[in-house]
C-alpha cells in the first residue's frame, strides 16, 4: 500500500485544496520543504499528497534524511501519474476540475476501467476514479492477479495514434 505521495505544482496550496475538497481531506503546511503542504484523508490508512512548489527536488543527506532544492528547470511534463479513489460522482469530478480551469475528460482504459483523467495545473496528470469507476479498477486488477498469463491483461490497450509520434 502506498501510504503518501508528492508532487510538485506551482500552486501548491491551491492544487492541495482541490485534492482536500476531492478526498474529503485537510491540507497542512508541509514545513521542511517551505511553501508546501500535505492533504491528509481521515481513512486511517494515513493516505496523504505532498504538494511541493514547482522546481522542488529531493536529494540525499545521509543520516539526517532527504534535503530540498530547488531546481525550475525540473518542472514540467512528466510520465509520473497516480490513481485516486475519490467518493464523489464523475459529473462532480470534471465539474471541480474545470473550475479550476484544468483539462478533464473521461477515458476508457482498453475497456477494463475508466478513470475521469485530471490535468493538474494542465500540466500532470492524476487519474480520478469514482466509485462506479473504482468498482471497475478493482475487478481488473483481481482478474490480472488470478491469469495464468498476467502478461496478456493489457494485450489489447495499445498506444494512442499520437503516443509515438516524437519517438
């Protein structure tokens, strides 16, 4: 289980209130790396999203643990992504992300499940998963568990047209 994450925005308390409102959360200001924030969920599980400002990088420090810099160059597009179970409906999701003024659309994942993909600050990707499309997540990851050829689970979700073209 994966109990907390972090990414970088470049309005760290602005995309920690939208994943507060989103999770039924609270934000924090995460001190050691100062201008970010952390959401916490109440579900016991200490599920949390470190939001750090845009640039933020971790590097080692031996004993005393990760250190911060920052480093703008470092912000950007990224293949980093998380899925999140969330309790509201799609309609509210997009709804909450196009408030924002952040791309959303629904997408079906080679028809296993479907996520509501969420842009962050039209820049990363978080992929959202109402109950219904949570249900669907769910039942696919337990059927790849129990194939004999797990392998063969993702056969027919190929790439996008585009996915290669600057390859």
């Amino acid at each position: 289980m994966i109990h907390h994450l972090s990414v970088a925005a470049a309005d760290p308390q602005g995309v920690g209130q939208f994943f507060a409102d989103i999770m039924g959360g609270v934000v924090v200001d995460f001190p050691p790396n100062p201008g970010s924030c952390m959401v916490f969920k109440a579900d016991g599980r200490g599920t949390a999203i470190e939001i750090y400002p845009a640039g933020s990088v971790m590097i080692p420090n031996g004993e005393p643990g990760a250190i911060f810099l920052r480093q703008p160059e470092a912000f950007g597009r990224s293949p980093t992504h998380f899925a999140l179970s969330i309790d509201l409906p799609q309609d509210e999701a997009l709804a909450r992300a196009k408030a924002k003024g952040w791309d959303a659309f629904i997408c079906d994942r080679g028809g296993h499940f479907r996520v509501v993909e969420v842009w962050i600050e039209n820049t990363w990707l978080v992929e959202l998963l109402p109950p219904t499309f949570a249900a669907e997540y769910l039942d696919f990851a337990k059927a790849v568990t129990q194939m004999a050829d797990p392998n063969m689970a993702l056969d027919d979700h190929q790439p996008q047209a585009r996915t290669l073209e600057n390859a």
